[in-house]
C-alpha cells in the first residue's frame, strides 16, 4: 500500500447526513471474491436511474466532479454495515481523502486499512468546504503530517489523528507484518490463560 | 481499586501488549466468520504465505447469500463462487464450517449462542456489523472490515483504541405488547444514530433486567444503529440459565467455576460511564419506522412528521428525501398505511421467541390478500424446534411462507427481494434505501407487529388483536 503525506485534489460535495454503506455500494455486488473493480458501482443506485442510464440530478455525475478525489460528505458518514467493500469502492473511484465532521467507527477504521485518508472536521469547516464546492471546481490540499487541510484562498484548518494511524498511513505499512512481530507477547498472553 | 465498568474489565482482561501513543493490542477469543466478508481475507494469508493463528478460535457458516427455498439447486452461480471458496477455505486453513446443509447452519449472530460459543467475558468479531448482537451476554463484540478479519486470522489480535462507555440506563417495566424490538427502535429514534459513536453502550436498568436472552440479543443488536459498534449488558441469572447444557460451555464443576468467574464481570457498584442517557420502560409504544434511517421511527399511534417539524437545513432535507423515497405524505397516520410484504427473520428477531410470539397474533388467522409473508427462521435448530411446536403450521395455514435459514430479506441478497416500490414491515434492523432491494420501502417493526400487519394489510396496533382475540 502506498503512504500517503500530502495530497492535492479537487473536492465533491456530498451534503447528505447518515450516508450508509448500503448506498456506498449496494448489496447485489458484494459477491465478488477480490477487492478490485468496485469503483463502477459506487452510489450505485443514486448514480444510476432504475434503467441503468446516469442520473444527471446527482452530483458526481456533473462534468465538473469528474476527477475528483476529495469527498466532503455529512454527519456519520459510512454508517451501517461493516462492508470494507465501501472503502474499497470510493478508492477504486478515485476517492483518496474523505472529510466529514462525524464518521461511524467501523468504516473509520475500514479505509485507514486502505489508505484512505478520513479527517474529521468541525461542522463549521465542513460547511465552507461543501459550499466551496457547490457548482465550481473546488482544490484542496491535505498534509497528513501537518494534520491540516488548507486551499488557496486562506482556509486553513487542522485536524485530530491517532499517531499510530497516522505512522501507519503516512508509511503505507501493513500491519499484520508490524503484529507478526509481537508474537513473543502474544504467545505469553496465550500462556498465561 | 478504582470500580470498573464491564467494558473495562473486559478489556484490561484482553489487552496483550499496551505502549503509550499506540492503540492496545486486544486479543480476540472468538471469530465467527460467513461467506461474503472473508474470501479477500483468506486470500491476503495466502498472498503472504501466511497461516490462520488459532482455527480452534474461528468458526464459519454461510448465512448472507444463502438461498431459503430450494437449497439442492444453487441458481445464483456468484453466491455459489462464494460459499465454494468459503469451503475451500476453512478446509485449507482448518476452520470448522457450518455449511448451507450442515444441522448447524444459521445465521451467524443466532448459531453463535445457540452453540454455546458466545459466552460472557469473551472478546468476539466478525465482519458484520450486527456482532453486537453477542453483548447481550455480557462478551464485548464488534463488527470488523474485511482487512481486520484478515488481521485477526493471522494474529489473532486487533490494534484497538479503547472505547468510551454509554450507559443507557431503561427503567420501569415494558408494557403489554412491547417488545424488545420497540425498545431498541424507541432508544434510536429519542437518541439517534449516531448517538454511540466512538462508545461501546452498556444497558442498564430493571427494565433491561427482565429481559429474556433472546429479547437482550435484539437490545444489543441493534447498538450498531445507534452508532455503536458495541452494547453490552452485565451476566446474571439469566444469562446463565441460556447457557447451560449448551454444546461448547462447561458442564458441571466447570460450569459452576464459570459462572463464579461471569459474575465478577458485572459492573462495580459507582462504576462511571463516560455518558449516561435515560429512559423510562413504561414510556415506550409499538413502534414502526417511516423513513431511510432507523431514527426515523413514530409510536404506531402517531403520524409522519414533516420537514418543517426539524430545526436544521440538512435534517429538513433528509426528512423529504425520506419521504419521497417511501412514497409517504406529511401527516399520514402511520397505522393507515398499506403494506405489500411482510419480512418476520434476520438477526434482530429470528430466534425462537419471535416467531412463537408471532404465531400467537397469526394463530387462525389469515393473511390480508395480496400481501406476501415470509418466515425465515434464524437457523436449522430455530426451524426445527418452531416445526416441533407446530408453529410453521400456525403460519403456513395463515398464508406465510415458511422458508429455511438465513440473512434472507434482510439485506436481500439473494432471491428474497421486495419489489420496487413495494412496502414492507419487517423485523430487520435497517431501513436504508434499497435494503430490501432497489426501490423497496422498508419499515422496521417487532415480530408482532409484523404479524399483525400481515393480518390486517397495514400498520396495526398489536394490543387491539391482541386484546379482542384474548
């Protein structure tokens, strides 16, 4: 997995409060058996009208989204089920950073396993960032190793990340290889059962 | 010592390695595991040569995709892929399965205490969010990602933060007609979804007390709906009367050990909670959801609010996206809308109690014409005492279908779907758009409150069957 320290993109807003994982990537394609390829079904069902042609009313459908890799979204944001298929979507897509003043825990924890990058925000700071966005190409810049989002017209705004996170994603480590190496613990916690 | 709460002995017990700026390291007792969260798991251990830790730890059984009719056939040759590797898999790393036609099989979060796996003062995962069905028993258990799943395999282990604890203290008595099922939708619907976030939510009060297991089950089940990824509640008799004889608890000497060892995991008496959030038992109604999100829930007296009735811009919006998307107009008292299906299974409510408690309502009754039932017990054991008490005749001859065990129209993947536009009262645990399937209109309800519906072809007061019919 690549780290990730600094990162520019443009933002798409998503003013909706409690987006679930359902809606992230529905059910019916939760049977695939690898993590590749789910960036096609991402808001599936809001992307797509029931006759499988875009619908212009949503947003990430409009031109002046397309390429964008910073979502801005509500108030328990990927709330639901645990399905890492989620994360795996919005990176597929092309979604690297995630920004919402409030996330629901699991899927918090779902796209730092991915390198997605989630900052939580103050309400304040998350209005300005989706107004911004509304209807205009809208660049942000993240530096995780700052801890601040900023553009370039002096917003400016720092945010909280557990160190051990924020080692994990900036170095692209896997954590199982970082684990593997307690086993002398493990095992004496084993023992001591 | 400073007195602890349950979720704070229950992780000083587990924490393996502990170093400051780090997240503890937790070992994990329990790892159930089910065919649609694992396949990229087992795949990254072999990627990496690696071996699954503990397989006497794990235990597998396909429940989200698995047919409910004709089990001989598997038609869905994508599901079919995935219970296929899911059996490759524990044969090739050593995990016992419950497969589709196993005596065993169920959904995983019913077979768990129907086995005796779950048990007090264990740490349990699995990738589903509805884990924190197990903490009725006092265990702390949470839904995991798939690359957790993958982690616990391989270590097992979880890098965790630990979490902030809510008290949701319910006092008082649940009135006649009440059930578990409305307590829990009450809880979210007064508090909201996302009320739990970053807490594990400790159930309190005599109320919670009187429950049986199976209702605790439901409590607990739903925590995740209110945001958090764990509820808890404290051993005692109760749950120790649920465990015995059960296949993997200890039998005699031993279990008395255990017991003594369970009742020390009960809260200390001035044990703090980081918040504590009250509610009186007595207070609550029936309850149906009207909207997109389990908050979005009325007493079956009552009738869909409207947008204006919220402060906020985003909650006004939410609340008309709401109600476009379930077809429903401000102000329509909920007990006169219509309803096309009727779903009585899933995690939340599938175990025996439900449907016996169902049965009651449909017993020589028939279901209203052109509305389609369903009853999918939550495993082969449910289907098979309910058919040794009778109760699939009781529903048969109303006019439900009596299926066999699984997920089934709770997220709808596999063939149990609800049409587009097709209004559902069902005893799942999620109404989000689509849940049921694309367009479908979910509203969550208790087992009798989904009978009753069945019943009448609307929303329906239980009490007034309950109290004419008595």
């Amino acid at each position: 997995m690549p780290g990730i320290r600094q990162f520019s993109g443009n933002v798409f807003p998503l003013n909706r409060e409690n987006v679930d994982t359902d809606q992230i990537i529905p059910k019916q394609f939760l049977k695939k058996i690898d993590r590749q390829g789910f960036g096609k079904f991402l808001f599936y069902h809001w992307r797509f009208n029931d006759n499988g042609m875009k619908n212009e009313d949503f947003p990430l459908n409009d031109e002046k989204y397309q390429g964008a890799s910073i979502l801005v979204g509500g108030n328990n944001f990927g709330c639901g089920s645990s399905r890492e298929h989620a994360p795996w979507a919005l990176l597929d897509y092309g979604f690297q950073v995630v920004i919402a003043p409030s996330f629901a825990d699991i899927f918090y924890n779902n796209c730092m396993k991915n390198g997605i990058l989630p900052i939580r925000l103050s309400h304040s700071s998350v209005e300005v960032l989706l107004e911004n966005a509304t209807n205009t190409n809208y660049e942000l810049s993240v530096d995780l190793e700052e801890q601040v989002v900023s553009d370039e017209e002096g917003f400016h705004s720092s945010f909280e990340i557990d160190p051990y996170w924020k080692q994990m994603l900036m170095n692209g480590w896997d954590e199982i290889t970082i684990t593997l190496s307690y086993d002398d613990q493990i095992k004496q916690y084993e023992l001591l059962r | 010592m400073r007195p602890r709460n349950i979720v704070e002995k229950l992780w000083d017990d587990h924490v393996v390695y502990q170093e400051n700026g780090k997240p503890d390291l937790l070992y994990i007792d329990l790892h159930l595991v089910h065919e649609v969260t694992s396949p990229q798991a087992f795949e990254g251990l072999r990627l990496k040569n690696r071996v699954v830790r503990k397989p006497e730890l794990t235990f597998a059984t396909m429940d989200h995709n698995v047919p409910t009719d004709n089990r001989e056939v598997i038609e869905d040759q994508v599901a079919q892929t995935q219970m296929t590797k899911l059996q490759e898999n524990c044969t090739e790393f050593g995990i016992e399965l419950a497969d589709i036609h196993h005596p065993d099989q169920g959904i995983v979060h019913v077979i768990g205490p129907e086995l005796g796996l779950t048990q007090p003062g264990k740490t349990i995962v699995c990738g589903d969010s509805h884990t924190s069905t197990h903490g009725a028993f006092g265990a702390l258990a949470f839904g995991i990602g798939t690359s957790e799943v993958e982690h616990v395999l391989a270590t097992q282990t979880l890098w965790q933060s630990k979490p902030k604890t809510l008290q949701i203290e319910v006092d008082g008595t649940l009135g006649f007609g009440v059930t578990a099922k409305d307590l829990i939708l009450a809880i979210i619907a007064k508090f909201g979804v996302g009320v739990g976030a970053g807490y594990v939510i400790e159930f309190t009060g005599e109320a919670i007390r009187k429950l049986s297991m199976e209702e605790r089950m439901t409590v607990c089940n739903m925590s995740i709906e209110a945001g958090a990824r764990a509820g808890i509640i404290s051993p005692d008799e109760i749950t120790f009367d649920y465990l015995k004889g059960k296949r993997h608890v200890p039998e005699g000497d031993d279990f008395q050990k255990a017991i003594t060892k369970w009742k020390q995991l009960t809260s200390d008496e001035g044990a703090s909670h980081d918040l504590t959030l009250k509610l009186s038992g007595s207070e609550v109604e029936p309850q149906v959801t009207w909207g997109t999100n389990p908050s979005m829930g009325i007493s079956i007296s009552q009738a869909v609010p409207a947008p204006h009735h919220y402060d906020k811009k985003s909650e006004q919006e939410a609340v008309q996206r709401a109600l476009d998307y379930m077809g429903l107009e401000e102000g329509t008292r909920i007990d006169e809308v219509p309803i096309d299906y009727v779903f009585i299974g899933s995690c939340t409510n599938s175990r025996l109690s439900d449907l016996k408690a169902a049965a009651e309502v449909v017993k020589g009754k028939k279901v209203q014409s052109g509305v389609t039932a369903l009853v999918v017990p939550g495993s082969q054991s449910v289907k098979i005492q309910a058919e040794k008490e009778g109760l699939h005749e009781i529903f048969v001859e109303a006019g439900f279908q009596w299926r066999e065990s699984g997920c089934s129209m709770c997220l709808a993947m596999n063939n149990d779907i609800v049409p587009p536009g097709k209004r559902c009262a069902s005893t799942s645990n999620r109404n989000f758009e689509g849940r049921q399937g694309n367009g479908a209109r979910t509203h969550l309800v208790s087992p009798v409150m989904a009978a009753a519906a069945a019943i009448t072809g609307k929303f329906t007061d239980v009490r007034k069957l309950m109290t004419v019919y008595q």
